[in-house]
C-alpha cells in the first residue's frame, strides 16, 4: 500500500510513546483520528475540522507505557508468539522509518 502511494508514514516528534494520527480523505470528507498513550485509546475524532469526539486518559496506570513496564520478557514475547506473523507485516514499514529517523540524528 504504501509503494501504491495509498497510504504516508510519517514520523512526528516530540510526542507520547504511543501516538498515531490517522488522516483519511476522501471526495467529500476529511476524517482524523488520534490514538494516544495506548494502542487501544482513541483520544479524538475530527469529522471536516469539527471534533466529534474526545477521551484523554488522565490515570497514569492506564498509559501503555506503564502496562508494559509492569511486563517480564518472558511475558512479552509469549505475548508476541501468539500474534499471527502475517498481522504484523506493517511493523516493517515502520521500523524503516524510525532508522531514517536515527540515522538523520546521528
């Protein structure tokens, strides 16, 4: 998809740990979606500018970062076993633009 040009990666600083803005455009719509602090949290929704929906997470134990901080290895790569291969092809494009981002730095 993304040598389709059908979908943009792009890195953004200077945010949480876990931050994702996802933009979709169509013909008649602009449609943005921010999940934040955990992979699972969905902070806001923004139908054409006009925001439809917010969550912020205000309880520190609830940030994905202190879940996995409360993880084993052992924990975490039983965990990752179980992930079918094939759903995290996605990862790679990723990895690859978190190494451009690095070696920008360096």
């Amino acid at each position: 998809m993304i040598e389709a040009n059908k979908i943009k990666l792009e890195y953004i600083g200077d945010v949480p740990e876990v931050f994702v803005n996802i933009v979709v455009t169509t013909n008649s719509e602009k449609i943005e979606v921010v999940l934040k602090d955990n992979h699972e949290h969905i902070e806001q929704i923004k139908v054409n500018g006009e925001l439809v929906f917010e969550d912020r997470i205000e309880d520190e134990d609830k940030k994905v970062c202190n879940i996995l901080n409360g993880l084993t290895f052992k924990e975490i790569r039983r965990i990752s076993e179980m992930i079918p291969i094939e759903q995290l092809e996605f990862i790679k494009a990723g990895i690859q633009m978190n190494k451009k981002k690095q070696q920008k730095r360096v």
